[in-house]
C-alpha cells in the first residue's frame, strides 16, 4: 500500500469489499488487470461487515444466497441455518477473502472521497480521507444499495444523556442491554428482526413506529444435512434456473391464475401453504397468483390474510390493529421476514408507540418526547433505514466529462443505461446501480451477473485497445423511459418506500430499481453484447 499523498496508478479501483466488491476483484484478476479496492470498513462484508445489529439475518434461503465464483467454494461451504444470520454471512466473506487470497489488493478503513475523470488522459483520478490519490483506467462502484444510513434531523439528539445507536453501525464489541429501558424508531425489515431479539435483552422496550410493514414468518431453523447435501449435488442446475427467473432464485415462476379467478378458499388455501411454509422463501406469500403485485383488488386478499393473522397473534386488538398496515398495497414496500415479531407484543415488557398519531418531537436528555408523552430511555436504537441506491454513489463526489458531477446529473433522480453506465462518465461502471434489477431479486444473482457482465466489456475493451466505454444517451433515454414504464405498470408507485426515495426528505420520487424480472433483465444485457454492445459507444 502507497503512503498517504502518493500517487498510485492501478487498471481499476472497486469501491468496496462486500459481495460485489470481493467477486469483482476475483473476477478482474481473472483478466490480469491490476486492481485496488477502496473498503471504509476495517474487514469485508458490506452490508453483513456493517449490520450487527441483534437479529441480523438475511431474508433469502441461506443455499440460493451464495456466490459461484468457484465450484469448490460451493461444495466446501456449509450453512449451519436456513436463513444465514449476520456472524455466518461475515464468516463467508471472510473466507472468500482468505481463500482466494483476496486481502493484498484490499485497502481498508479507507474512504474514497473523490473521483474525478481527467480527459486528457482518459483516466480516473480517485481520492481517499487517508490523502492517497490513485489514477485508474476503470471506476467500479461496488458501494451496494443500502449501505449510506440515514439518521433522522431529530432535534436534541446531540442533548441525550444515554447512548444512541443506528442499527447499520451497531458496535461490533456488541452492546449490553441488560436491565435497560430502550426505544427503537423504525419498523422496517430491520426494526423487525431486532425488536423480539432486543425485548428478550431488555427491561423494557418502547417500539416507535410510523409505518406499520406487512411480516412474514422466516421460519429459520438448523440446516437439514441432506437437504444441503442435495441441494449441493445439483448447485449447477439450480443456479441454471436462478439465471433465468425473475426473482433470481432457483425457484418456480408464479402461477398465471389471478387471485380473483379462484373461490375464497382456494384463494386462503393457497396464502396459508405459504405462510406456512415461508421456510422455503418468504417471498411465495406475493407469488400464490399472478397479479399480486398489479391488480389493488388482488392484492388486497393477500395483504387482509396476513392482517387476520396479525389480530389472530397479537393478543390485544387495539395493538393488533395498529400492527395492521393498511397505508400500502403489500409487497410495494419490501416485505419483511420475521422470527417472532407480531409475538413479541404480547410480551409484557414491550410497548408499540404510534408515532403517526402522535408524532416524535424531539429528543430530550432523558429520553424521547413525543407530542403528547414524554419516555424516559437509558438506550435509542434508530433502525432508520438508508438513502438507498442513490446515496452511496453521490457521496463519493463523482465529476464526469466536462465538469459534469454526478449529483447535477442525478438531480432529479438517477438515470442510468442498464443500471451499470451513465452518459458523461466514461469506464464508470455500477455494480446493482439504480435501474437494475438489484433489490427486487437475489442480491447474490445479481451481483454475479453484473460482476460478470462488466468484466466481460472490459476485456472486450483490453483486447480491442479500446480506451473509454459511454452509454448512448439515446438508449439511456429509452432504458429509464423503460424502467418506468413497467414500474407503471404495478402497484409499487403506491408506497412511500425507499424503492422510490420517500424515505429521505428532498430525495427526486423516482422508482429507482428495475421491476421487469431478472430473467428478462439479464436476456436483454446479453443481447446488448450479441449486438456488440448496442446502445454504448467506444474510443
Ligand atoms: O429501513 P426502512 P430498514 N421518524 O427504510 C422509520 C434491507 N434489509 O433498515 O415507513 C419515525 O425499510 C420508517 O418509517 P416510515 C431490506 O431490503 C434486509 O428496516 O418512513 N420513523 C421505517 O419504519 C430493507 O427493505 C434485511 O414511516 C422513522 C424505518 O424507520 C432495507 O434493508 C434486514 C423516521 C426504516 O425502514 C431497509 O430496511 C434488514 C422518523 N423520522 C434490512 N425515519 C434482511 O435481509 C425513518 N423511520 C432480512
């Protein structure tokens, strides 16, 4: 590593060592590209490094959640749960690193700050908080969707007298929560994991919530042995299938009969064998029928089944009812996966808190006041979410062709070719980037197909002596007109949801993932390349 102040001079710089970032330098290796990945974090991980916060659990099935980088890899590797918590998650990317020698061309504790195209030279000039500054040929931002965390404007915080705690930043020495009162704020798929995990730590536990979010059961258990070691038998296939579905999971399409066509039973039948069986995914509850996700009438069957099951666990009905989301169609925001959630009210040690109804007013060196109550916490706990998609791209003060930054370009929501380029930046390239399929499939599906896809176009760019790679602004036009056009077409533009940016004040409103399926996502970036490459220039 180069001394802070010096100039260092690499092919390409990956931003990150998450899953994204580690396969992309297992992949640019492949190539011979010399390579420097720029970690703010001390170890690898990203999103599994960051978030340990307690109940931290990834909500796909731990067997389709890993990566094929190498099929010893796969066959060596054992998940000890159905659905892999946080410490097994960061096991495995630890692994991937020392395994395949990763670290060496790993920078940590360092942020990049910095990135600007020079275009005399046709190279990137990075900048990091530590002062070094590399120059690149290729930018590859494996920075993730949800890793910039967003504390909420509340004011007073800097008064508390207690300690305070974003969930995606939780103390990796843990925290101790014995015998203490706590509040959380936010109950999305985060808020939902921890709250029954901390109530069993603490003395008491306020939930303060301005949302409710729909939940299924995960339903997580120890890992079959021979379910894994069938399962392993056949990784190839399944990983054929995932390759090709809309979910990136080796998993059955939706059937192609509407809610609305079935009887009522049928219609529960169906909702009950996947609520009993979310072990499998959770996500089955959306996919019992067709037009879930498109028709509000249909989609207001299932979202009212897990509303009676809500009131049917929740013991006091004037909570079951506040625990009822009915703001939203479900599925429109990211449904959650839960051990035990809607149980945890019935505890006597956990109160919910409706703070739409009497909002948060600020927080006080005792605790935090609302309108109408004040509530007095050794411990706030913000599982508040992140400026999702957007928000780590813009932090790293990207400036493109003509002085062009990234943040003007984006101005009024981002705007991408594919999800992986944008016009004015060019060998600028983004790993699950706004208008890809990213958050809406397997994450691990995707980061593999977009590792791959731009690894492939830059040896196309090595061995044809190619030196920059644009998107046509043209066929940028069509894909983001594309993007919204099927994002038109369900119901996902009816939640407030971070898919969209409501969830940061001033964020543009735009839909920012792709919602047509990851199968037809990945045809159409394969044949982009048949095509060569349509719809991006070279020089
Ligand atoms: O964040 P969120 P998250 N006052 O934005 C509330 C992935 N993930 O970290 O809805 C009061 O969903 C906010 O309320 P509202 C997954 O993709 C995956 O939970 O804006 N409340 C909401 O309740 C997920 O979708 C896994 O009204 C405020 C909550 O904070 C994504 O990460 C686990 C507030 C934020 O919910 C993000 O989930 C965890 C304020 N000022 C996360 N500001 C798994 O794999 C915000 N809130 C299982």
């Amino acid at each position: 590593m180069s001394a802070p102040g010096v100039v260092s001079h690499f092919d390409a710089v990956v931003v990150g060592a998450g899953f994204a970032g580690l396969t992309m330098l297992f992949r640019l290796r492949e190539i011979g590209l010399s390579v420097r990945v720029i970690e703010r974090g001390s170890g690898v991980g990203g999103t599994w490094f960051w978030n340990r916060y307690p109940g931290a659990r990834v909500d796909v099935p731990s067997m389709h959640y890993s990566l094929a980088i190498d099929p010893n890899l796969e066959q060596d590797w054992n998940w000890p749960e159905t659905f892999s918590a946080q410490a097994d998650l960061e096991r495995y990317a630890n692994h991937i690193a020392d395994r395949f020698h990763l670290r060496s061309d790993i920078q940590f504790d360092t942020t990049l700050i910095a990135a600007t195209y020079d275009e005399d030279r046709n190279r990137w000039w990075v900048g990091t908080d530590g002062g070094d500054t590399i120059e690149c040929k290729y930018l590859i931002s494996a920075a993730g969707c949800l890793s910039a965390t967003n504390v909420p404007d509340f004011a007073g915080l800097e008064s508390f007298g207690g300690s305070w705690y974003h969930t995606s930043r939780w103390p990796r020495e843990g925290v101790d929560l014995t015998g203490k009162v706590v509040g959380i704020v936010g109950t999305g798929s985060t808020g939902i994991q921890a709250v029954p995990v901390l109530a069993e730590q603490v003395k008491h536990l306020y939930v303060f919530q301005r949302t409710a979010n729909f939940s299924v059961p995960s339903k997580n258990k120890k890992m079959d042995p021979d379910f894994q070691r069938d399962w392993k038998t056949h990784y190839d296939d399944h990983r054929k299938v995932a390759r090709l579905t809309s979910s990136g999971l080796s998993w059955p399409e939706p059937p192609t009969v509407s809610a609305l066509e079935v009887s009522v039973e049928e219609r529960n039948r169906v909702y009950e064998d996947a609520w009993i069986n979310s072990s499998y995914t959770p996500l089955g509850l959306l996919r019992g029928f067709s037009d879930i996700a498109t028709n509000l009438e249909a989609n207001e069957t299932c979202a009212e089944f897990v509303r009676n099951k809500i009131r049917q666990i929740v013991k006091d009905q004037q909570v079951a009812e506040l625990l009822c989301p009915k703001d939203h169609p479900i599925g429109t925001k990211r449904i959650c996966v839960d051990d035990g959630y809607y149980e945890t009210f019935n505890r006597p040690n956990v109160t919910l808190v409706d703070v739409r109804g009497d909002p948060i007013a600020e927080v006080v060196p005792t605790g935090l006041r609302t309108t109408a109550t004040q509530y007095d916490l050794d411990v706030l706990v913000f599982a508040t979410g992140f400026d999702a998609m957007t928000g780590p791209l813009l932090a790293m003060n990207i400036v493109g062709r003509d002085g062009l930054t990234l943040r003007d370009k984006w101005n009024a929501g981002p705007v991408t070719y594919l999800g992986l380029q944008t016009v004015g930046f060019p060998n600028l390239f983004m790993i699950t980037g706004p208008g890809s399929p990213s958050v809406l499939a397997n994450m691990t599906t995707c980061i593999e197909q977009h590792v791959e896809w731009v690894r492939d176009a830059i040896e196309h760019m090595e061995h044809g002596g190619l030196v920059t790679m644009e998107p046509d602004a043209e066929a940028e036009d069509r894909w983001v007109h594309h993007v919204n056009e099927v994002a038109d077409f369900t119901l996902f533009k009816q939640a407030d949801s971070w898919y969209l940016g409501a969830n940061i004040p001033g964020k543009p409103r735009v839909f920012m993932p792709y919602v047509g399926g990851f199968g037809n996502y990945r045809a159409k970036c394969d044949q982009v390349v048949e095509e060569n490459y349509a719809g991006f220039s070279f020089t």
